[in-house]
C-alpha cells in the first residue's frame, strides 16, 4: 500500500505554538503524507501557521459552526478525506508523531480500523489517571452491555481506518457531537466483524498550551455511556 492513501487529520483549537512545528516533523517522518486540520475557532494564530506549512496541508476553519467541539472537528475532517485511509493525532505532540509509522505497519494487513493504545502514560497527576480509568471502566461496561469488540483503548484519540467504513457510522444520531471520544462512540455501532488492527505508544505530556476537556465533555461522554 502506498503511503499516499493516508491522511493525518489534526483537530487544533489554539495550537499556534504546536502546529507548525507538528506538521513538518510528520512531513518528514511520512513524505508523501497528506494531512487536514480542522481548527475549532482558534483565536490565535493556528490556521494561518498551518496554512503556511505548505500545500500537503488542507485547513478547514470551523469558526461558523453550529456545533463546535472534537467529535465534530474529525468528523469533518473525515468527511473531507480524499485518500482510502486516515489517522487522526492530537495537535499537542501527546501522541507522538514518530508512532504514524507503527499505524502505517497496520495498514498491511487491510484493516477496517486502526488504534493506538497507550502503554505508558509520562508524569499524570492522581487526578488524571482516575479520571482515566474510571472513564475506561465505564466504556467497557457500555461495550459489554452491546456485545461489541473491545479494543486495548476504547477512549484513544490516536486512531483511523478506512473512510468508507466511518462514513456511513459518522451519520448515525448516536454520536456525541459535543464529546471529544468519537471512537467510543464508533466502537458501539461498529459491525461486530470489523477487523481490527492496535499498536501501542507512549503518551506524553503536552508540551505548550492547555488541555481542551471541560465540564461540557465529561458530560456528553456519561451521556454517551448510559
């Protein structure tokens, strides 16, 4: 498979001092690379600093939409995708751009849907890592409960797959548009067949900015579970 039927999508909100710098590393990491950043209203810099990468990339400026948030963000750029597969990665260098390559190797074996499980988290807070897993217990106990696939990560943002897969789930009303864990979301109407590739990476800590999760996104994710 050529590397040329993958697209990065890289959902931004106030990432100006990330994304430039993000988009060159996996330009040279992956050169033939296609990527597309949706930008959720930034008030910084971000899309033009994207814009000027150069022309493998394509922003999407979201500014206008009715509903703003991460889910919307990728299923847009999903939406927008021209090439058989895509991955999306955080736009803080938490997932780490180096690990594309590892999702490339998954491509070889044809899967339907490819996801990057954490198997290191560096430097989390108590906070956080409870946080975390209470949010995978419940997951998986929503999963169970539909008898569905239950992947190493159910709550990855660093995953993709083929987008005449996605295309037809993005439609349905189950998608927590406001949420930020559109896996999730896919993983309880994903056919119970699907093939499934993972590959394992190591989550760091943000770099510059701040975390986008607030009270509105833990709320739409109970909501997604129950």
């Amino acid at each position: 498979m050529e590397v040329v039927n993958l697209t990065v999508i890289i959902p931004t909100l106030n990432e100006e001092e990330n994304i430039g710098r993000l988009c060159e590393t996996i330009r040279l990491l992956i050169p033939q690379i296609l990527i597309i950043v949706v930008d959720d209203g930034s008030t910084d810099n971000t899309r033009e600093l994207a814009r000027h990468s150069g022309d493998y990339v394509t922003v999407i400026d979201r500014s206008n939409r009715e509903i703003v948030g991460l889910t919307a963000s990728i299923k847009e750029g999903i939406e927008n995708c021209k090439t058989e597969y895509f991955m999306t990665i955080d736009g803080d260098f938490q997932h780490p751009p180096e690990s594309l390559l590892d999702a490339i190797k998954c491509l070889l074996d044809d899967p339907d849907v490819i996801i990057g499980f954490r198997i290191k988290v560096e430097d989390w807070p108590f906070t956080r890592k409870l946080m975390s897993f209470t949010a995978q217990f419940l997951a998986h106990f929503s999963l169970r409960l539909r008898h569905r696939q239950i992947p190493k990560d159910v709550m990855s943002g660093f995953f993709g797959g083929k987008v005449e897969v996605f295309l037809p789930l993005l439609e349905n009303n189950v998608l927590a548009l406001k949420g930020y864990k559109l896996l999730f979301d896919i993983l309880k109407i994903l056919p119970r067949r699907t093939k499934i590739k993972q590959f394992g990476y190591v989550f760091k800590n943000r770099e510059f900015g701040d975390s986008k999760i607030g009270k509105t996104q833990i709320w739409e994710f109970f909501k997604s579970v129950f």
